[in-house]
C-alpha cells in the first residue's frame, strides 16, 4: 500500500511541477473518486481556488455524462469571471473516460484548454 501511494505521489508531482496557473489563465485540477468527480480553477501564484465545480449534486446518470456536465458548469463559472483560457492539469489519471469528458465539457462551453 506505501509503495503504491508512493509512486502516485511521485507522478502527481512529475506531472504538475511544470504546470503553474495564472488569474488570466488558471490550472484546472481534476480530483475523480469512484462515484464523483470534482475540478477547480487555481491561481498557483496567489495560491487560491478561483471556481470549482463537482458532480455532488447532480442527478444520479453515467459518470461520463456528469464529467461533462461538471466542465460545462465550470466552463459557465469562469466566463462570468472573464477567464477564457485554461491549463489542464489532469493530476496522475489517464486523458480518457471521465477526465477526457471533463475537458471537452470546458471546451464545448467556451473555454480555451
């Protein structure tokens, strides 16, 4: 069980050491459990959640399907907020399924990714 934690620690911080948000253009973290999925807007410099969104209170429907709704209503938060571009930070999880559903749900809502 260490072993494992450990190397999900080392890939997470081999993945995100090059990647650093900005208020103009922020970092979207991605956190997946096994039933929901959670995303954020960070500025690392001022090292604060700009938005956030999560599938908690969405109805019960396929998880790939409340990964783009939770993009399309993080998309929403941060064009009331005047941000148009993002960086992806997709933390240790492969680009597929429901983190690949998340990105396009930010795009198909406006934003740049």
């Amino acid at each position: 069980m260490r072993v494992n934690l450990d190397k999900k620690l080392r890939k997470k911080r081999r993945f995100s050491a090059n990647i650093k948000g900005t208020s103009e253009r922020p970092r979207i973290s991605v956190f997946r459990s096994n039933k929901y999925i959670y995303a954020q807007a960070i500025d690392d410099k001022k090292r604060i959640t700009i938005v956030s969104s999560s599938s908690l209170k969405l109805p019960r429907e396929k998880k790939v399907e409340q990964a783009r709704k939770v993009g399309l209503d993080l998309a929403k938060k941060l064009i009331e907020r005047n941000i148009r571009e993002v960086i992806f930070n997709r933390n240790i999880y492969p680009y597929k399924g429901r983190v690949k559903a998340l990105a396009d749900g930010l795009r198909e809502g406006g934003i740049k990714v």
